[in-house]
C-alpha cells in the first residue's frame, strides 16, 4: 500500500461519510455514533460521542484487516445548534475535500461564516496535529482540535 493511495482513500471516506451524511452504522458502543466506509482492502471508520455542546471520536484505516493509520479529535460547538454546525461545516469540507487541510492551512468563507483549518506544523500523512475554528459574524463558534499518523507499515 502507497501513501498516496492511503490519502486519496482517506479523503474519499470523509466525503462519503460525514462530509456527505453517509455511511451510518450500528456503532459498537452505546451512546456513540460510527460512520464507515469500505473499498476493497481498504476499510475506513469514525466512532464519535456527542453531547453537551462538545464531541469527541477516532478515524481509524484499516488495510487488510490491519490498522494503518489513525486520528483522534475533540471538538466544541457550543457557539452552535447541532444542525448548524453539521450544515456549514459540511459545505467548507466538501469545498475543500481535495486539499490535505489537515497539515496544510486552509481557509474558506461563505455569508456570515468563516473556516479555518491550521495545522500546529507541516505534517503529512504520516504525523499530524492542529486545529479547525468556524466563525460566525467574526464570532468563534467551534473549535476542533486533532492529531494522529501513521500506525502502520506502508510504502512511499
């Protein structure tokens, strides 16, 4: 497996799942959610738990049956409903879904709401780490703080 057949399948999984409210599961533990996504060898899955105005989850990659890749990450929404929060924050993805926003710096504004994704360094596959924020009216109403890497062996 090349990193970038890994890239391109993890960026896939994200639009196929939350990006574009799909791929829903019965989650394997009470009181989370999980999304899943699958293609040939590769298997992509988010479990997360929501409440109170915060969430908080793992993607994990899994080739052949083997973790490769995984990233855990913590958020808080207070600043917004549930519903508007998935609504924006699904449009700047989608707008973005072909950059690597995750090392690398993104920026996205649509009416009243600006996106911001800032890695903590340059990263790539392999090592990550940084956060997301959404302002509205120049307000923050979400952070989302995350980190993860490689935990496989893979080629380049």
């Amino acid at each position: 497996m090349k990193k970038e057949k890994l890239l391109q399948f993890l960026l896939k999984a994200r639009m196929k799942t939350y990006a574009g409210a799909d791929g829903k599961v019965q989650p394997a533990f009470g009181g989370s959610d999980q999304l899943e996504y699958r293609e040939g060898d590769l298997f992509y899955r988010d479990l997360y738990y929501t409440g109170n105005g915060i969430f908080m989850g793992v993607e994990v990659v899994h080739y052949q049956d083997k973790p490769i890749w995984a990233m855990s990450y913590y958020g808080n929404f207070k600043g917004m409903t549930e519903e508007e929060i998935d609504k924006i924050l699904r449009e700047a993805l989608v707008d973005n879904w072909q950059d690597t926003r995750i090392w690398k710096k993104v920026e996205w504004e649509k009416d009243n709401y600006k996106y911001i994704c800032e890695p903590n360094f340059e990263g790539s596959i392999d090592e990550l780490a940084g956060i997301e924020k959404l302002f509205k009216r120049g307000e923050e109403v979400y952070r989302f703080f995350y980190g993860g890497g490689l935990i496989g062996q893979i080629t380049q």
